[in-house]
C-alpha cells in the first residue's frame, strides 16, 4: 500500500472537515465530514472541490472573508515551504439560520518524499458560543451589580432562614442601617411590633409564585415607620433550588401621602359643592326677603353671585401671590351678609396670607359664615359678627391671632368633634399650617381663633 493510501485512510478516520493538498496547493482528496459539510452548504456535491486549487480560492477571495482567506493561503504557504510546522487560525463562517465558527488547522505531511499540506476545518461554534455567554454572563453581573449599587431604591436578599445576605446603599439610605450592621440580622428587625406576618410565610408565598409585588409597613433604625412597595422573587441555583430570596424596597410614603390627600380632596370637594348649593340657596332667600321687588331682587342676587365668584377666584385662581386678610375675610363675608357690611365688624392690622394659607383660611370662614347663615347671625342688621386679628411677637417669631366671634339667638346646634367642620377648623388647620386653633359652639354663637405662625403670613 503507498503513502498516499495509507495517508487517505487516516484521513478518513479524522472527525474534521479535512483535505490533503499537493505542493502547488490543489486539493487531492478529502473525508466523508468534508463532503458532507460541502452537501449541507450548498457547494460542489458532486467533486467536493477535489482539484479545485485551495491557495487560489484564498487568493480570490471577495468580502467580508478575503482578509482571512488570505492569512489562511500564507499559513498553507509557510507549512509547504517548511518554514512553518503548523499554522491555525479561527474564523466565523455564519449561516443564513445559525451562527458558526471554525479552526483551521494545516500540518505538514510527507507522501513520497513530497511535503504534503493537511488542511482540517474544525466546528468550534459550540466552544465559542459558551464563551460569548460566559462574556455576557460576567458583563451581565457587573452591569447588574453597578445597578444594584447605584439603584435609589433598597435592593437586599436573605437566605431561607431569612438572614439578611446582601444590602446596598439604597437600603442604607432607606432604614438607616449600614451594611455591616444589618447583615446577618433577620429581616424581621424591620417589622413593626405588632406586624401580623413572618418571614416564613412570606419566604413561602414568593417561592410557590403566590407574591411578588406587595405593600408593607417597615420600620427604620430610627424607628420612624415607612410606607414600602416590595417586589420579590426567589434565586435559584444552576439545578432550579432556591437558594434566597431577592428583594426590591421602594419607600412609597410620598404616594400613600398623595392618595391620602386625593382623598381628603374629594371628601373637600363634595363637602364644598354642597356647601356652594347651600350658599346660593341662602343667598337667594336672604336676597328674596330684603328685596323691594323682582327689579331689585334681580340686582341684588347678580351681584351676590358675581361675588361668590369673585371670592372663589380670589381663592384659587388670584395667581397664588399674597392677598390682603382684609380683602380674604371681606370678600367671604359680604355674599353672606343680608344688611351688607354693616352687621359684621372687621378690625385688624395689614396683614397678607400667603398662598397656602388663603386656602386654609378662607375653608375656615366659609364654614364659620355658612353655619352663621344657619343660625341667622349674619341675616340681621345688628352686629352679630365680631372679626379680628392682631400679630403678635412670640420667642419662635411673629404669630397672627385671627377671631371669630358670633351671637345669635337662635339656640346653635353644638356638632360632633369628629364632624368635617370641626376638623376644617382645627385639625386641618393645625396640620396645614402648623397652627393653634380652637373652636367652642355655645347655645348663643360660635367663637373660633386660630394662631398661625410667621411663615404663612406677611405684616408691616
């Protein structure tokens, strides 16, 4: 058996895609993987490129390819001339539906005393494609981590047990505890006293799918309790274990703090729509029995209304600068008044509220004149109103000490203290303006003062 028989068989046992070539570099034989691979791609099926001369095929190469080709062709010609022992080099070689890439490996045999090139194409897609993923994998985690660290909001995982393993800034910045503070700890140190659920069944709930996004009270190193929204979901392990349990804590406090207010809004603007029903209603008795025909009672009820709009743009629509407390109080009372301005006497120094409070203020005498329309204080000529303010200096700063004082013969309904009213009165004003109010409803009238700090007002 010659050389070259011996050669092909050996040849046939490679599991590459493998040519052997002559001197001048024209293919003289190849393997079953080689025709197979040419069949699967479209090429020459019937010769196999057996006689096609290889180093030309590199020379001419076009594209994308050509510069690989041509390193290919020089490494074939270093291994004909002896120079080179070996030559390798990887290269993509992409199809329409897959991605690929190939070794090429030429070695040197010698058939008949000739130098013999051994060029074998070697599928390495699966090594590459691993070592891409491998890549992206670590690019994955650096990216995730440099999230987690920059991430505002708390990013923390405990193990089953539910012993904190993990906790960046925006944890710390959250609760107030550090890192080398917290982890170890339970997650159960955030729990309010009286919180009903523990962390097993929490742990449970996310690993069976049951929770992943929920809100929850939580408490910080402080102690102040904190409005959170949780998004969580388990960690598994390359078999599908869990291992821990990641979490995602966003404060929500400024939203339940929106929705909360939407709330009192709402209850506000029902409460008020009402109110303006009642209002137009009392405007129109009041006007009905001092009006000396329908001539005159036309005029007079205009213009009441015109004021009431006056008094609402003056609330919210005044381009929220400064207004004078006269002007406020004026301009409320004035719709109300049966005898004009001359049954409500308004005495005070220049003073102007801020926006803020204009607001406040003015929910304040539209509640305190609708219940004296109620119980006729307002209907009659006699001065049954008593409005005054004074500012006064304090060792916090300056205060503005606004009264209502009424009288009535009417006996007045004393209302509930949980009643919306009474909270417009105090409690709201307290909260919104961090003011001193106190309000007492007896058998013959309403007394109500308010003390408002310096903030909230501006005076000569």
């Amino acid at each position: 058996m010659s050389d070259l028989e011996l050669h092909e068989q050996y040849l046939e046992l490679l599991t590459d895609a493998s040519a052997m070539l002559n001197a001048r570099g024209e293919i003289v034989s190849v393997n079953s993987t080689w025709r197979k691979f040419a069949e699967l791609n479209g090429g020459d099926a019937g010769t196999c490129y057996v006689g096609r001369n290889y180093l030309e095929t590199c020379d001419l190469a076009e594209g994308e390819a050509s510069a690989m080709a041509s390193k290919i062709g020089a490494g074939i010609r270093k291994v004909v001339e002896g120079s080179a022992a070996q030559y390798r080099a990887e290269y993509p070689c992409h199809a329409p539906t897959e991605r690929r890439w190939f070794e090429v490996v030429v070695s040197s045999l010698t058939i008949d005393g000739e130098r013999t090139p051994l060029v074998s194409h070697r599928d390495i897609s699966i090594r590459k494609i691993q070592a891409e993923s491998l890549v992206n994998g670590k690019r994955a985690v650096r990216e995730l981590a440099a999230l987690v660290a920059s991430s505002p909001d708390g990013v923390i995982s405990y193990d089953l047990d539910g012993k904190i393993q993990s906790w960046n800034a925006g944890a710390e910045a959250l609760y107030g505890y550090t890192a080398q503070e917290i982890i170890g700890e339970s997650m159960e140190v955030l729990y309010p006293d009286d919180w009903p659920v523990r962390i097993g069944e929490y742990r449970d709930k996310i690993i069976s799918g049951e929770l992943s996004n929920f809100d929850v009270l939580r408490k910080a190193k402080n102690g102040e309790l904190k409005h959170i929204s949780i998004s969580a979901a388990p960690v598994r392990d390359e078999a599908g274990g869990v291992i821990s349990i990641s979490n995602f804590h966003r404060d929500i406090g400024d939203r339940i703090a929106a929705e909360n207010q939407l709330k009192v809004l709402t209850e506000e603007l029902n409460h008020r729509v009402k109110n303006i029903i009642s209002v137009i209603h009392a405007i129109l008795q009041i006007t009905a029995r001092g009006a000396e025909g329908f001539t005159d009672f036309n005029e007079k009820f205009d213009s009441r209304l015109q004021s009431l709009l006056a008094s609402h743009d003056l609330l919210v629509s005044g381009n929220w600068s400064a207004v004078p407390l006269d002007r406020l109080v004026k301009s409320h009372l004035r719709l109300f008044s049966e005898a004009g301005d001359n049954n409500v006497s308004i005495t005070g120094p220049p003073a102007r509220l801020v926006p803020k409070a204009i607001e406040v203020i003015a929910m304040c005498l539209h509640e305190l004149a609708t219940n004296a329309v109620k119980y006729d204080a307002l209907s009659r000529a006699e001065r049954n109103v008593n409005i005054d303010w004074k500012v006064k200096d304090g060792v916090a700063g300056k205060r503005l000490i606004l009264r209502w004082n009424e009288r009535t013969d009417t006996p007045v309904k004393i209302p509930s203290s949980t009643g919306y009213g009474h909270l417009v009165l105090t409690r709201n004003v307290r909260r919104a303006l961090d003011a001193r109010a106190r309000v007492s409803f007896g058998r013959n009238g309403v007394s109500w003062a308010v003390s408002v700090p310096d903030e909230h007002f501006e005076s000569e």
